[in-house]
C-alpha cells in the first residue's frame, strides 16, 4: 500500500538537519492527487411525516427516493466522506 508524506514537512525537517539547505530530491518528487479520509455519520431528522439524513460534515441531505426516502451511502455524495462505521 501506498504512503502519503507531507512534502513540505519534510522538506523542513531536511533544511533543519543540513544547514539551511533544500533537497533537490524532495522537491523533484512526483506528486499524488489525495485527500485526507474524511469519517462521517448520517444524522436522522423528522420532518413532518417525512425521515431526511444529513451528513454530519457538510450538513446536506442524503439521496433521495420517492419510493424509499433517504438514501443512506457509504459515502455522503456532496462531500465524499466516509459515512462506513467499520
């Protein structure tokens, strides 16, 4: 698997150890499109006669259907996070 380094960080940490200098290597690396795993939970709200989930992070509402109402993810789909509780 994978690890993520904060780049910057280590570049600190490198110019701490060597005297004020950059490391060449670090700055060359390529980089990844990530983002931090954000963990959620659907919040049940009763609305009339009407059950709606929001997402705990971003506060919008969980799919819809007519036939069965909220639609509760593994993943909220407005803001991506993970709604699993493994």
């Amino acid at each position: 698997m994978s690890r993520y380094i904060d780049a910057d960080l280590l570049q600190e940490d490198f110019k701490e150890d060597h005297g004020g200098k950059r490391s060449l290597m670090i700055d060359t690396q390529p980089t990844a499109d990530v983002r931090e795993n954000v963990k959620g939970e659907w919040i049940e709200k009763n609305i009339g006669t009407i059950d709606v989930c929001r997402c705990s992070v971003c506060g919008k509402e969980a799919l819809w259907s007519e036939r069965i109402g909220s639609v509760r993810t593994d993943f909220c789909p407005n803001c991506g996070a993970d709604m699993r509780t493994d």
